[in-house]
C-alpha cells in the first residue's frame, strides 16, 4: 500500500514516472489531481498529455500529505555558427517539488518549480533565429534564447469530484501558467531531453511562466473545458523577483484524450501588452496540438507532438509557426531526440536596417542524442549532443551565412 502511494504522488505532478522501487503501477488505480481520470494525465499547469506517459521522481508520504521532487541539471556548450553565431558554456536547471492531500471531498495541490538559469546572465544563451524579450530593458533579444526566472512557478489547486467521471477544479498561480497552448517544452515528453528552447516557443507556450493566473475548468470524462483570467506582460530580465500585475489577459482550452496514447488541445487567447519594448501592442494567440506516446516494453518508448500556434498582433501582422519534436527511448539509457520547425519571424533585423519588420519563414531541424548511467541512488548522469541545420530564405542567408550548430552537454537529473 504504501509503494501505491508513493507512486501515485509522482503521477500527480506531471512530468514522467517511475516509482521508487521501479514497479510501475497500472494507471487506473491512481486518480488525477484535477479529476477522475489516472494521474499520468497531468503535465505542465493543467494540461493533458498522453495517460501512458512514464514519470520520474522522488516521492514520499507523511501523513495526509503525499509529496514528490523531481529535477535536473545540464552543463551545455553551445556553439551556433554562420555570421551571427556565438559560442558560450552555461548551465540550465530545473527543479520540482508537489504536495497534495485529501481536503473536505476533493483534493488540495501545491507546487512549485525553480531554475538556476538566472546565472547564465540575463543574455541567456545563443540560439540562432531565436527572437523574445530583453537583457535590458531597451533592446530586443535577437539570436539568444533568454533565461527562465529563478521562481517559474508558485501555485495552489482545489478539485472536487462531480460524479465517477466529472469534476471541477480551481488553479491559481504567482507564477504560473494558464489555459493556453500544449504542455510547455521542458515538460513534454517528446522534447523533455533536448536542452534547447524551440523557436516556436513564443508562439506555442510562452505564458507557461505568468505573475498572475487564475483558472476554473471542468471535466467530463476525457474532455476537459477550462478558462484562466492571467497577467500578460511577459517576465522582464530581473529574473530573480516576484512581479505582479493585473489580471488584464484571458485564454480557453479543450483537452481531449481519446485513448491512454493521446492528448489534444485546442486553444485561444487575448494577451494584454505581453512586451515590455511595446507596450501598446496586444496579442490574440491561437494553438492546437496533438501527442502520442507509444511504450514498447523493457524501457523502450516512442513519444511525439505535433504544434501549431499563431500571434495575431493588434495592431500588427499575423505570424504562424509549426513544430514537430519526437523521442525514442531504447535499452532504458538510450535516447534520441529530434525537432523540426517552420516559424514566420518579423523580428530578426534591427531598427533602421534594410530588412526591419520584414517577415521571413525560416526552418530548423536539430537531432541528438543522450546516453544515460544510474549513478546513485536516485541520480542519473548523462552525456549527450545535438545538431542543428537551418533552411533559410536568400534575403536572410546574406545576413547568417550558411549556419551548422551544435550543442554538447552532461546532465544530472533527479530519476
């Protein structure tokens, strides 16, 4: 009884499980945080991927209170090359931890998610074609992926069961993450080992860290409705405070997880001067998305997600970007991985060049590889690289030249 319990805390939380001892427990026994449906549901806030997908952590229970910890740590060398490349070492990070306990007929959630990566400064790291925030609060980051803040999220949760297939829950953040887009990257399955954002982050999941979220949804079976009021401004390059704002933005998804290999999301979003460079523009974001997950037995697994999203600024221009990431895990310490990327970027040209505001479709494709080794306890060492190549527009090749990147990197993480 108690390994049941230890296992079903790691589920609750929403990254990929194995229980203590390693014996997985069928996923009809353990019940999500947010409603009736088994706990390997959960992902990032409140979204859905794959009921088949694997967890790790470590777990305990302490009386009503069942907890886990989950986390990792990679040390990167990053080279990006061509004319605007760069090269840098830097260290990324991320570290969980959930409770939860029974309360009155439903049940009470907390979590809360932290990153080293303010370290790294507050440039972040080179990633060709990457656009989205600032360093100092006067220019665009162009060609650098920013870091996260220290707090990524801060949150509380309250469900309370309806029926045997039917619940209603309540979710609030300081940070957090509303009811907008697919699992965010670092917690996909499909995506979880590559240590690089996507480029399509800002169109896809980038309000995964929000000061300020409030959500309410229901569930009804495998189909789940719910609707988050949300701060819109994006976090600026203080990446160690707390900020806060107004709940000025709101977003509505729906889930739908036709069977324990699948998650599908659709979803919409008005976003309230989400740039603090410019501040009068507004943002109406729309995404859908689907997941699969396929295990084969004996630690070998196949996971993928399929991503559209498109910024609709007001005033301003419609852009679109697709994404498509997948993962194979064999022999239980072998993982390939790979994403390929079509954005529409309008930001990658300075003010006052030739090419400023000018919209370009640009393509990317990354591969990699990771070899992992239990090295005590709980803590798994791995050593990996990647490979990027870029499919560029002639107008953009005069400024980046032909590119190859790579990225080598070792990580510790929490299993």
């Amino acid at each position: 009884m108690r390994k049941l319990l230890l296992c079903a805390v790691a589920l609750a939380c929403g990254h990929a499980a194995v229980c203590l001892a390693g014996d997985a427990i069928p996923a009809p026994a353990m019940a999500g945080a947010y409603g009736p449906y088994a706990m390997t549901r959960e992902a990032s806030g409140t979204s859905w991927q794959p009921e088949s997908t694997p967890m790790d952590g470590i777990m305990q229970v302490d009386g009503d209170w069942m907890s886990m910890v989950h986390g990792y740590m990679d040390q990167v060398h990053d080279h990006q090359g061509g004319m605007r490349g760069d090269t840098k070492d830097f260290s990324e990070s991320m570290f969980m931890a959930m409770a939860q306990r029974p309360l009155g007929q439903g049940t009470f959630g907390l979590r809360g998610m932290f990153s080293l990566d303010p370290f790294m400064g507050k440039d972040g790291y080179p990633l060709l074609l990457q656009t989205g925030e600032t360093a100092d609060g006067a220019h665009p980051l162009v060609d650098r992926q920013h870091p996260h803040d220290l707090f990524m999220e801060l949150s509380a949760s309250y469900s309370q069961p309806l029926s045997d297939t039917r619940s209603w829950f309540v979710y609030g953040g300081l940070p957090g993450e509303p009811a907008l887009g697919p699992p965010a990257f670092m917690h996909r399955a499909s995506g979880m080992d590559d240590p690089e954002a996507p480029l399509s982050h800002h169109w896809l999941d980038s309000t995964h860290v929000t000061f300020g979220v409030l959500t309410a949804g229901g569930v009804l079976g495998d189909v789940k409705l719910e609707a988050s009021a949300f701060h819109g401004r994006e976090p600026d390059e203080m990446r160690w405070n707390i900020e806060t704002g107004p709940l000025d933005s709101s977003s509505l998804r729906l889930s739908w997880n036709p069977g324990e290999d699948w998650a599908l999301q659709a979803s919409r979003g008005h976003i309230h001067s989400p740039e603090q460079l410019d501040p009068q523009l507004d943002q109406d974001r729309s995404t859908a998305s689907v997941m699969y997950g396929r295990d084969f037995g004996a630690g070998d697994r196949w996971d993928t997600t399929l991503s559209w999203g498109q910024d609709d600024d007001r005033p301003g221009r419609k852009l679109d970007a697709w994404l498509a990431e997948s993962e194979l895990k064999f022999g239980g310490m072998h993982t390939l991985f790979g994403r390929l990327e079509r954005v529409e970027e309008g930001e990658l040209f300075a003010a006052g060049t030739p090419q400023a505001g000018s919209v370009y479709a640009v393509k990317k494709l990354s591969l990699g590889y990771i070899r992992d080794w239990p090295v005590a306890g709980h803590l798994v060492f791995g050593l990996g690289g990647l490979v990027s190549l870029y499919d560029l527009p002639a107008r953009v090749q005069t400024a980046y030249g032909n590119p190859h990147s790579y990225m080598l990197f070792a990580r510790l993480k929490l299993h």
